[in-house]
C-alpha cells in the first residue's frame, strides 16, 4: 500500500525520539508532506517514562491514560496527538514493524510485506525489554514485561485481581514498579542477583536509604539470588517463583525488567556500522551510510565531556538527540552534540502520598564519592576524580540545588 511514493524523511520508531522529531520538523517548517513516521505502535508517541509512573497509579488514584501524555507534554510543549500529526502534515504508518533495510536501493521493508522508499532515513526504534526464557517460564500467563502501553493495560489489569507480585530485577523497572505495587497494596518482593539495589548507578549507601524506604511501604527485598524458574499452576498461569538460593515464592503476578536491548538488528544486518551494541553516528547523529541517522536509545554516540562512546537507554537523551539532530539538518548548529548525562526517577508521587522519592543523576559516576545529607529528605553524592566533580546524585533537589550542580559541571570542573 505504501509502495513507490518516495518520502524525503522516514522515521522508522514511534517512541520519545519520534515525537521530539515531529515537534523539532514543525517548528522548522519542514515536516509537511515531507515526514512520514513509520511505528510499530498502534498509537502516536507518548512519553515512555509515565508507563511505570503515574500510569500505574491505583486505580481511584486517577491514573495516566492516552492521549493525556503524548509527546510533547514532558517538556511542557504543545501535546501531539493523532490529530496533531494529520494537522501538521506527518504521515504516520501505525502498526508497521519494519523487518529490513536496502541501502542500496533506499528501501525498508515492513513485516506485512510492504516497501517504503525514503531519501534520507532516521532510525529510532529504542529497545525492547530482555525476557527470561521459554525454558524458564519466562512467558507464562501471568509475567509481564513493561516496555510499551499495551504492557502496561496488561500489567495494569493483572493486577486488579493480584495479591502477591513478584518483581524480578533490581533496576529501574524493579525499583519504579515494586513502589507501584505497595501503592496498590499488593504483596510485593522484589528478586536480584545483586548486593543492593540500582548497583549500576547506586553507591551501597544510596542504596541502602531507598531500600529502606521501599522496606517501611511494605516491600520486600531478596537480594543475591536469581530466579531459577517461573512455575505455572494448574489453571497454567504462573503460580509461584522458585530461585536460585533454594527458596520459593507464591505469586499470581511477576514482573520482569531485567534489563532492554536496543532494536537494531535489520539495520546492523543491512550493513550499518555498530558499536556498544547500537548503531554507530558521529556527533550529528550520521550512520556509517549516507542519509542515514540513528538517535535516542540505538545511537552508540561520541560522548564529547568524558571522550568515550556511550549509548544512552534514558529520556534526556532521547529528546536531546532528536532536538540536535534537527538543529543539524536545518543548519541551525554545526556543532556536534555535547551531552551532559542525564537520568531520573520518581515514584510513590500518587495522590496523597505521605512522601514522594524523586532522585536525579548528572554526569559520570565514576571515582570517590562524597555523601552529604540524612534523606529526610533531601541527600546529595558527589563523584570526584582528583578533585573534580564527575557526578552528582540528589534526592529531593530543589531548583536552585540543580542550578548549582550544572554550574559546578559547565563553569569549574570540566573546564
Ligand atoms: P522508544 O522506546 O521510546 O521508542 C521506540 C519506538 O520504535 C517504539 O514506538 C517502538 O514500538 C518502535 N519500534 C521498534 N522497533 C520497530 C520496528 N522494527 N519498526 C517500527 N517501529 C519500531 N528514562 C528516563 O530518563 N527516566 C525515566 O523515568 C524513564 N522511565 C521509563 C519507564 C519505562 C517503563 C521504560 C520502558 C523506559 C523508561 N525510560 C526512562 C527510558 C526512556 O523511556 C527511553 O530511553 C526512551 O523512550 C528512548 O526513546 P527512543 O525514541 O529511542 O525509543
Ligand atoms: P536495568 O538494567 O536498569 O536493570 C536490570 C536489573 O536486572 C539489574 O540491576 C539486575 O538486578 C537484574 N537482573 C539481571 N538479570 C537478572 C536475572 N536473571 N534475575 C534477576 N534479576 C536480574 O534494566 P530495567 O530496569 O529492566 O530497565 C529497562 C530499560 O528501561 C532500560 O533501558 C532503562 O534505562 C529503562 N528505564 C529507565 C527508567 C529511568 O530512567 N527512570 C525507568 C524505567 C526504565
């Protein structure tokens, strides 16, 4: 059905990079009739972070539903719903999976059997959720994962007849949908091979104030184990959790996020350059081929401040990267992007919370760290590497305190 019309702009991905690219083509006056998103989803982008978030609200908490949190809405701009798209003169191919690329020919070709021809091809397709085997039980009734909306409805209606959740994983996806959990009252714990929680980000004292939090709202935690097997009951939905130490938990519902992958397989094996695991760019977000161009979660990108290559899997990043690489194209910048690490997270911020936890990372955390403030509620970490400032993590910063830390980042440490 889409076949032979070349489009000048094809965007395969219908995430937070496409959305971001929408709104940046707008403003430049160069997205009618000239950018056509091609996504997997059934509806238009949206703001990922709000599917672990206020999504998952309890029900009477009035929960975050479509089209309430379309891109833009998470940097306070304009909201793009379907509509907006039709408006603005984005053509936009729902429920299209792209299975190859022919770089060759300019030419990507959708799972139904179709063929898209572009002039220049933006590619943003994030990651997907890594899932525990077959073998493991790892896709029984019962076990989610949470990536996109659909995820997240089912989650949501597991959990309206749930009593005991198991969360497997201590990383963002354990940390932000254990908190949702409690909030639902559900008998949550949370399983990781780990020493502590968050250990990719967290020192073990940082860690330790969040666990103790999520402790006092009723989570559990079994730290150090792994799960050896989901095991189905007799109605075949998953029934309890057997693991690795020996010990074995009831559930009804278990959630995995033990990590993501990103979605870049038909373009690595059309030939694309690739590095950590993504797709390799420059600076301007430019593949190995020309016309083609990587952002958001797949861009394996020269991270200029600590003059390595970094793929980033956060939101920041995601927006940023779509925002520069249109700068680019219009000629706005010739710079190349200069990023300063970004990461957040908030839960228990549900209507009449005694107390929501709301942490923010800047920068690289790496070398020393210096800890300062007792989390009740404000805590701040600082990673120095002779003398410098690397990293900053603060619990319940206010506005003045971020503004602090950037100066830190861009006027005295990295000069
Ligand atoms: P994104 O994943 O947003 O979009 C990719 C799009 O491509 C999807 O629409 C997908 O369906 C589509 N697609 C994939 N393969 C395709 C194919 N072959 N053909 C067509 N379409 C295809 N970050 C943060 O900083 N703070 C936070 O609080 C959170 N919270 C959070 C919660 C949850 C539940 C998740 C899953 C993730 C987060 N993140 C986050 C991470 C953040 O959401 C993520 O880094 C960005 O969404 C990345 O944006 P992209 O556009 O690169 O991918
Ligand atoms: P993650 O990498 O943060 O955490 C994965 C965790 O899984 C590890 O910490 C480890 O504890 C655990 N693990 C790994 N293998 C395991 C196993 N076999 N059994 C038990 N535990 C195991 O990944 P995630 O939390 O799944 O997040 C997925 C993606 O979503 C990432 O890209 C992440 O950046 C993104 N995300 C970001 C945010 C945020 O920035 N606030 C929130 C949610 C999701």
């Amino acid at each position: 059905a889409h076949m032979n019309e070349n489009k000048e702009f094809v965007l395969v991905g219908g995430g937070n990079a496409a959305g971001y690219v929408a709104h940046a083509f707008v403003e430049n006056g160069i997205a009618d009739g000239r950018l056509c998103i091609v996504s997997k989803e059934k509806v238009a982008p949206y703001e990922r972070p709000a599917l672990s978030k206020a999504y998952l609200f309890p029900l009477d908490k009035s929960p975050a539903r479509l089209p309430g949190f379309h891109t833009c809405v998470g940097s306070g701009w304009e909201r793009q719903t379907p509509d907006w798209y039709k408006e603005k003169g984005i053509e936009v191919l729902y429920d299209t999976s792209v299975s190859g690329l022919d770089i060759s020919l300019g030419t990507l070709s959708t799972k139904a059997g179709g063929t898209i021809k572009y002039s220049n091809l933006i590619i943003a397709t994030g990651s997907t959720a890594t899932r525990l085997p077959e073998a493991v039980g790892g896709s029984l009734p019962g076990v989610h994962y949470l990536r996109e909306v659909e995820d997240a409805d089912s989650l949501v209606s597991s959990w309206q007849e749930a009593s005991k959740v198991v969360v497997i994983g201590g990383g963002y996806i354990g940390m932000e949908v254990s908190a949702a959990s409690v909030s639902w009252k559900l008998d949550t714990t949370v399983v990781f091979p780990e020493k502590y929680v968050m250990p990719r980000l967290f020192t073990p004292a940082i860690a330790h104030h969040y666990e103790e939090f999520y402790k006092s709202r009723g989570v559990k935690f079994e730290k150090g184990t792994s799960v050896k097997k989901l095991v189905a009951g007799t109605s075949g939905r998953v029934a309890r959790v057997e693991l690795t130490n020996g010990k074995v938990i009831d559930a009804d519902t278990v959630i995995v996020g033990v990590g993501a992958k990103p979605n870049v397989i038909p373009f690595l094996q059309a030939g694309l350059k690739s590095l950590e695991g993504g797709i390799q760019v420059d600076g301007q977000f430019r593949t190995s081929a020309p016309g083609i161009f990587a952002i958001g979660d797949v861009a394996a990108f020269p991270l200029k401040i600590y003059g390595r290559t970094a793929r980033v899997e956060h939101v920041d990043h995601a927006r940023k990267s779509a925002l520069h690489f249109a700068n680019v194209l219009t000629h706005k910048t010739t710079d190349p992007y200069d990023y300063l690490p970004f990461f957040y997270s908030r839960v228990f911020e549900y209507p009449g919370s005694e107390r929501k936890l709301w942490w923010q990372f800047y920068g690289d955390n790496v070398g020393d760290t210096v800890e300062i403030g007792d989390f009740n509620p404000k805590y701040a970490a600082f990673w120095l590497v002779s003398g410098r400032i690397k990293g900053v993590f603060l619990e319940s910063g206010s506005p003045e305190v971020k503004f602090l830390c950037c100066c830190f980042f861009f006027g005295l440490c990295l000069s």
